[in-house]
C-alpha cells in the first residue's frame, strides 16, 4: 500500500509539473526506469546510479550528489522517476589522486527533482 501511495504521489507531482511552461524547460532530461546498480564515489563522497531508462532504453549514469533534490523514497528506491540536469562529479580514488568517471548529469538536479518508490 506505501509503494501505490508512493508512486501515486511521484505520477500527482510529475503530472502537476508537466505543464507546457515546464516541459520547455525539460525537454530531454526527465528519465523514468530501474535502478540496475550503485557505484560510490569516494573522493566526492557521491554515488554514481546505473539507471535502466524506458525513455531511451539506454542505461543514463546519475550522479546523487550535492544538489540533488530527492522528494519522495530514498536513492537506493528500485524504480527511479524524475529529472536530471547540471554536471554531476564523481570521483573516485586511484594510486595517488582521485580521477573523475563520466557521467550523464547530477540526479534531481533541474526543477522537477526525482523520487524512487
């Protein structure tokens, strides 16, 4: 019962959010689809998610970060929904420095935000 009021909360807010005004704005950046894997960022103190997107079918790496505006589960949720925008950083330890992975973005980070359920 908490999934369905979950996911009936996140469609409410994307729906209450999509008007034209909005999908202007975000246009190519909102995502839905399963988290497949998390990897942890350890010189950004980040994590990098391996999300399956239905949009594309392809699989978008986001970075859950600072500044990510997370509204609703947390970011370990099965199912992602939501947007993603700016440039994420993840950084992670090698020898002697840390070196950045390439990513898709920053997670929750336009004005819609994500939820997970």
């Amino acid at each position: 019962m908490k999934k369905f009021i979950a996911t009936l909360t996140i469609f409410s807010i994307m729906t209450f959010l999509s008007s034209p005004t909005f999908v202007q704005a975000q246009a190519g950046e909102t995502f839905g689809g399963r988290l497949s894997g998390v990897f942890y960022c350890t010189c950004s103190s980040s994590l990098l998610l391996f999300i399956q997107d239905y949009k594309t079918g392809g699989l978008l790496r986001l970075v859950y970060g600072t500044g990510s505006r997370l509204l609703v589960g947390n970011p370990y949720g099965l199912y992602q929904l939501g947007d993603y925008g700016a440039s994420g950083q993840c950084l992670v330890y090698v020898g002697t420095s840390c070196s950045s992975i390439q990513n898709d973005g920053l997670i929750g980070g336009g004005s819609i935000g994500f939820g997970t359920s």
